[in-house]
C-alpha cells in the first residue's frame, strides 16, 4: 500500500485504534466476547482486508459466500495474516462440478494463528 508491502498486525497496546471486523450477522449468529470494538465495514472481503492491512486485529463473517472469501484467501496470508473457516474443512482449492451457491462458510481471520485461536473461543454458535 502506497509502495509498502501490506502487513497483518498482531495486537498491540499502542495501537489503541485497533478493531474487530465482523459482518451484520455475526451477533445474531453468534455469541461474540471480543475485547476491541466491533466494526461493520460492508464487505467480507473489505473486512478480511482490513485483517490483512494491520488495521482490525480479527476478523469473522457469519455468512461469507466463496466468492467473497477469493481474494482475500490469497490476500490475509501473504499480508503474514492467518484465515481459516470456522467449523469446515477449507473449501479451496474449489471442487469442479460442485454447487457453492448457497453455502456459506463461517470464516475468521487475524495476523497469527493463536489469534484465530483466541477468536474460536470467544466467537461462539448460539
């Protein structure tokens, strides 16, 4: 970004600023008990991007379609981030033939794998 490579952050005192990207049906969904302040962004893919830029510390979607998990499935890891589905196995690479329409993969992101950890304890299914 403005000629410097994009860099997913881990959580940092000093960086006060720092967020929590969810989607609208995260709390609907989900029971979430996550110690920073929970921002809509409008977009899967501009939330997991804000993973992948340092800016939110994690990031889960409730209810992403593969189409919005693309690009940033490529994106959050090469930022050093970590992105995961939530309670399935990858659905990349994708399976010729296969109908991704209408299923939904509950997904999270953040800058290591112990902060996806972390997210997977405090982001519960009610």
């Amino acid at each position: 970004m403005n000629g410097e490579r994009i860099q997913a952050l881990p959580p940092d005192k000093n960086r006060p600023a720092a967020f929590f990207a969810c989607c609208g049906n995260t709390h609907r969904h989900y029971t979430v008990n996550v110690p920073y302040k929970p921002r809509i962004l409008g977009s899967a893919a501009y939330n997991f991007c804000a993973v992948a830029r340092g800016a939110a510390v994690l990031c889960f979607e409730a209810r992403p379609k593969i189409w919005d998990l693309a690009a940033p499935w490529v994106l959050v890891p090469e930022a050093g981030g970590v992105i995961e589905v939530y309670n399935d196995p990858s659905p990349f690479p994708l399976i010729p033939g296969q109908d991704y329409a209408a299923r939904a993969f509950p997904s999270l992101a953040a800058a290591t794998t112990q902060m996806v950890a972390k997210g997977r304890e405090m982001i519960l299914e009610k």
